[in-house]
C-alpha cells in the first residue's frame, strides 16, 4: 500500500512527505496542535506533556463521535496542511523537482 509505495519513492531518492509522522510530531509535547486540542478535549493531554492518543480517542468517543471528531480535523488539518506546504516549499528550495 501506501507504505510500501513511499519506501521505493525514498529507496529512489525522492522525498517523501509522511502525515501520519507529522501528526505524531504535532501531538508530541511542544507540539503545535497539543494546546489546541487540550482544549477541545482537556482530558486528552498526556502525562508527558502532549497528547495522549487513547485518551484522545476516549475523549472523542465520549463527547459524541461526529462532532468531536469534525471538531478534531478543524484543528489538526490546517496544521497537517501547513506543514505539508512548509516540506514542499523546503524541498524546492533545495532543488527537489518532485516529492510525494
């Protein structure tokens, strides 16, 4: 699948953008989608200082799944989206003429 399809594109020397990986870096303590989603969800933060994912879930579940869960992306996509723009950007600037 996916995975597999963006091992051969990196094995080739292309760069490859992972958005589950930025999710983890923007839950991460220090991360800019932890604020944000702390206060959506409070109960979400983890003992660690970023999000506790199965807290999270938890949280999402619990406050009526559809709405959190439209809640969660409004935060979580734009920053998914900028990050995605700023690897983009970075890549061409240091001559990139394809990344995935």
């Amino acid at each position: 699948g996916k995975s597999s399809a963006a091992a051969w594109f990196r094995r080739c020397g292309f760069r490859v953008h992972d958005a589950d990986a930025t999710v983890h870096s923007l839950y991460a303590a220090g991360g800019a989608a932890v604020e944000p989603v702390c206060a959506a969800f409070p109960s979400a933060r983890g003992a660690d200082g970023g999000i506790d994912r199965a807290a999270l879930s938890a949280a999402v579940a619990t406050a009526g799944r559809e709405a959190s869960l439209q809640r969660l992306e409004e935060i979580v996509h734009p920053l998914v989206t900028e990050e995605r723009a700023g690897f983009v950007r970075r890549a061409g600037e240091g001559g990139e003429w394809l990344v995935l």
